[in-house]
C-alpha cells in the first residue's frame, strides 16, 4: 500500500546515465521499478540511493543541480556535477515527488552550516559503513536554511518549479514549515484516499461543496501518471482535474454505434495505446454518464484487455453526485443513471461519501441546501428563499451574476450589456498550441478564444490565482480600466477587495493519442450571465437565480448550492414546484447509506470482538 512511503522516498522508474565532458550520455542504465531514498551516511552527509532490487547506488548530494520542470508529469532530474552522473526520475505520483523535492531542498540547505569532513579524517574515524533514511522536514531544519540563506547563496541550482520551493525560505518573508500534503485533507477524504491507494475500485460521492474535485486532484497526484487517465463527462469538469473527457479517452465517440462498431473504433491507433496502458481510469461528475455507455466502456475494456475481470482489470475511481446534473440525451428516451447500468454492482468495491461541507460555512444555509438537494422544500425553506429576492448583494460596481438554465440565454446577456457600457471594446485572443484544433481546446477551457472587454464589465475569474486573497475560480469582479502600451492588460477590482492586473494565464488539455494542447488567455469570462452546467465546480459569491425555467431534476439543487452564503444570493420567482430529486437517485443513496452503517457496525463488532480476545489474552 502506497500510503506508508515515507516523504523521503520515491517508488518510480529511474535511469542513471553516465555522461562524457561535453554532457551527453555514454551509459544508461534503466530501471522500470525502483525506490530512490534520501539518507544519509555515517558521517551524517546527506545520499541520494536508488535501489532497484539489486545491489544500490548512492550519490553525494553536495554538488548537483535539480531540472524539475516537468515535476507536475512526475518527472526531474538530479544531475551529479562531479561524477558526471545524471539520475532520471519519471512515472512518479507529483504530490510525492513534490514532497521528495521540497525535502531534499530544504535538508539539503539545511545541512550546508556544518563543515565537511576530510577523506583523511574519514579514514581515520573507521567508522562502519551504514545509510539512514533522512527523518521528515521539522521546523528546525526550515529556520536552519532560512538563517544560511541570509549569510550565503544556497550552492544548490534549481531549475523549474523546486525553485520556488527554495526561494520561499527567503529570511525577508516568514519562514513557515509546510506540512506533508495529506494533512490538509479531512479525515473522510483521506479514508477515500486510501481506499484507491490499496487498489479499490471506489465510487465517493457527496453534496456540492464537500471538496469532491480537491480529493480528486490529490488522488490523480498519489497515483503514477503513465498508467492513470483523469477524466470527466464534461470538457470543463475534465479541466478542472487537468485532464481529458472520457468520449476523448474512450475513442468511440457519442458510444451510440452497436458495440462491435465501437470495438473498431476503440482499436485505432492512438486509442488503443489508452485502453492498454490504463491501470487507473478517473471518471468526475459520473452523474451525468449514462448507463448504456458506461455498459459499452466496460465491455470494450474487457475485450481490449483480453480480460474477464470487470472492466477489464482497470481500477475505477468514479466520482459525483447523482443528485446534481442527469444525464444528457439527445433522444427521447429518459436516459439511466450510470448506477442503474448492469456492470456497476460488479465494478464498484466501495460506495463512499463525503458528509463535511466546505463551500459554505453557515450551518443554516447548509441545512437549507440538503433539504433543496433531496427536494423536501418546507414552508421555512420556501420562505427564505422567497425573502433573499429583497437581498441587496452589489457593491463597488460589481452587479450580481445572474445564473440561467439555458446557454442562450447567458450569450444574449452578456452580449447585450456589454454594448450597452460606453467606450471602446478590447478584444483579447488566445494563442492556443495547436489553432486547427481550437475546437478541441474550446470543449475543455474554461476560457473563450475571444475575449471582448470595457470599462465597467462584469467578469468572473475562471482560475485559482490567490486563494488566500480570495482569488479563486467563480471570484466576482468589475474591469476599472486598462494598463497603457501595447498589451493594455485590464485592472479588475474583484468583491474580495483585491485590485489585480490581469495576466495571461495558461491551461493545459489532454488530447487524443496522449498529444498536450494548452491556451493561454485572461483567466476571466464575462459575468452578468453565466450556464448552471458551466457553474459546475465553482464558489460565487454575488449571485442571482431564476429557476423560472428549471427543466432536470437537481437543476435547482445546483444553481442554489453555487452560492458561498444565503446573503450572497438573489432568488428570483421562486416556486416551490421547481425544486425535483429523481425518486431513483434518493432510493440508490438510501441503499448506500444502509449499506454502510452495516459495514461500520460489522467493523465495530470486529473490533469489539478483537479487543476482548486481547483482554482475555
């Protein structure tokens, strides 16, 4: 089981090579499954050991330079200037691998205030050779750095992110020790965690707000990226865990062909190099799967794999909320739920839920939402909402996002008052990696190729900048003017308080056959209107609602539980009638939840029964 790796060490593929003068590689030795640790020797000198079964090699990390720009892909490189060495680390989880950068960094620095040791006096200590795994980063080794950085430069290069890591224990700002990852998260996320750790097939689910997304981006940086695929129903939920729709992955793609014609699409080159190398399939926002495709994923999987276990051997991490969006169909067929296909029973280990809301804070509005998410819409219920129509939530010039069932709608809005403001208009395009393929990254970004700006536009930013300051995805804002020159950047005063020039921001997407596409656009949309499926995932905190013309069960449910407080809200014409849960949808969460106060009481007993065979004992 992965969880028990210590931050100092890293199971992953290595290959050592051997360099001449000139840098270039005369000897390469690879090594497919190898575990790299951080130590130290008996003279305390910090090693790095990579050991892949046979007998280790350790490197003296005194003089060497770090390449880590491609940490986030779970790859760097540690090159060994004296010994003309470089060891390749790649298929490495990201979350570890930061980790194990941010660790050998900081020790690294760290140990720079004592005085090496002479070999003659090496020599002469005769002491037994032997290798420590270096304990865990404790405050004292961050001030320990902190106080060398303010007399020297630190000898060690880093070149990609690790730097920032190093550049942060600055002695002008606050030396702060940040702990391992896991820490952050709740006690229920981290037992979802460890359940796909141990190699469960895991449904978790949860209410909007329960850190759904976080948990999945902290899983998809646990697990080795060469073998995982992230993926979602929708291109901007696909984004948002930096990854790729599932139709992309599957290669086959509404999946409305017989399923021998989608086993023919499924083997083309390209597609055929996802379904085999997958060892870990990610699928966000399942509720809006429908059950026949996830039925025809699964036995391609099994036919691709040459398989007869479920899904072909894939582990499944499937993560949403069916009381949220339902599936989407062109037909006029209702669509079924993804847990109303004949495969998920067989696929899914464990149902898990996330119970603990984070978006919002105020328990009142909380209770209000789950009530909303079942549809039991009490007098109370129905007189709140009816009261937030008088909720006065503009200030600063910053006017309410109105939220609207329909795209249409949101396109006629914030075209029309746009032209409506004086001025001149701005126009910002997007320089996209690949331009034949915009329509592909227009499917995944969050961003338009075009955007039209004024003075006094209402915008939303559409990326986490600074969440501390409330920068985050959904944060509310008004343009106030636009920097001088060429580029003309605009200022956005936002409703957290903060005045930001907006920079280009970049996104990446993952294509077919494993190609990256990337955007780089203002991480800002236009707000006076915005689509409750492009709401998905984010925190508004200045929001007005019509469900006038709610037309999906959970439809209500979302719009509503977008909102950060009850007093950041305006509903508008609220009726009752409105607000739907799919009867089916209660029924399967009722069965979970019966299900798992079982387990937990058989756990109980298990445990109950245990420690009174130790007391016997």
């Amino acid at each position: 089981m992965l969880t028990n790796i210590e931050p100092a060490e890293l199971q992953c593929t290595v290959a050592v090579e051997r360099l001449n003068p000139a840098g270039q590689a005369i000897k390469r030795q690879h090594m497919r499954k190898a575990t790299v640790t951080l130590g130290r020797n008996e003279f305390l000198e910090i090693l790095l050991r990579v050991h892949d079964g046979k007998a280790p090699q350790s490197f003296m990390l005194r003089d060497f330079q770090l390449f880590t720009r491609f940490a986030k892909d779970g790859k760097c490189t540690v090159k060994f200037t004296q010994e003309n060495t470089q060891v390749l680390i790649s298929d490495c989880p990201p979350d570890r691998l930061k980790m194990f950068l941010k660790t050998l960094s900081i020790k690294h620095q760290a140990s720079q205030s004592s005085k090496p040791m002479s070999d003659r006096a090496k020599l002469r200590a005769g002491l037994a050779r032997s290798f420590e795994t270096i304990s865990p980063l404790q405050l004292k080794d961050v001030q320990k750095a902190n106080e060398l950085r303010s007399k020297v430069n630190a000898p060690v290069q880093l070149k990609g992110p690790a730097e920032r890591s190093v550049k942060a224990l600055h002695p002008n700002k606050k030396p702060a020790l940040v702990l391992p990852l896991a820490l952050k998260l709740s006690k229920e996320q981290t037992a979802v965690l460890n359940a796909v750790l141990s190699g469960k097939n895991v449904f978790f689910t949860g209410s909007a707000g329960t850190g759904k997304s976080f948990l999945l981006k902290r899983i998809v940086g646990s697990l080795p990226p060469k073998s995982t695929y992230a993926t979602a129903s929708t291109g901007v939920a696909a984004c948002h865990i930096g990854g790729t729709t599932l139709h992309n992955f599957a290669g086959i793609g509404s999946g409305s062909a017989s399923l021998e014609q989608c086993l023919e699409l499924a083997q083309r080159p390209g597609v055929l190099q996802h379904w085999t190398s997958c060892k870990h399939l990610i699928i966000d926002e399942i509720s809006m799967v429908e059950a026949e495709f996830f039925d025809k994923l699964e036995a391609i999987a099994r036919s691709i794999r040459r398989s007869t276990e479920p899904f072909g051997g894939i582990q499944l991490i499937v993560c949403g909320d069916f009381l949220q969006l339902p599936p989407v169909t062109k037909g006029k067929n209702k669509p079924n739920f993804c847990f109303q296909s004949r495969s998920w029973r067989k696929c899914i280990h464990m149902n898990m839920e996330l119970m603990e809301v984070r978006r919002q804070t105020d328990k009142a509005f909380i209770s209000l939402l789950q009530a909303v998410r079942v549809g039991r819409v009490t007098e109370e219920v129905t007189a709140q909402l009816l009261k937030s129509a008088n909720h006065s939530i503009e200030r600063d010039g910053i006017l309410a996002t109105r939220l609207c069932t329909h795209k249409d709608d949101v396109e006629l809005t914030n075209g029309s008052k746009l032209k409506q403001l004086p001025g001149p208009v701005r126009v910002f395009e997007a320089v996209d990696s690949d331009p034949v393929l915009v329509q592909t990254i227009d499917s995944q970004s969050p961003v338009s190729q075009l955007l039209q700006l004024k003075v006094g536009a209402q915008v939303m930013l559409t990326k986490n900048l600074d969440v501390q300051k409330g920068l985050v995805n959904g944060a509310r804002g008004v343009v106030i003017d636009f920097q001088p020159g060429s580029q003309g950047l605009p200022r956005v005063r936002f409703l957290c308080g903060a005045v930001e020039v907006m920079k280009r921001e970049r996104w990446m997407f993952k294509a077919s056959g494993g190609l990256y596409l990337s955007r780089q656009q203002l991480p800002l949309k236009l707000a006076w209107a915005i689509s409750i499926h492009k709401s998905q995932g984010m925190t508004l905190d200045c929001v007005e609602i019509s469900l006038a013309r709610v037309f999906e069960s959970g439809q209500a449910y979302v719009a509503l539980s977008r909102a950060r407080s009850l007093e950041g809200m305006r509903v508008m014409d609220f009726d009752p009638r409105v607000v739907q849960a799919n009867q089916e949808v209660l029924l399967f969460y009722k069965k979970l939840r019966k299900e798992r106060l079982l387990m937990q009481s058989s756990i109980e007993d298990f445990v109950g029964q245990s420690n009174k065979e130790n007391d016997h004992w």
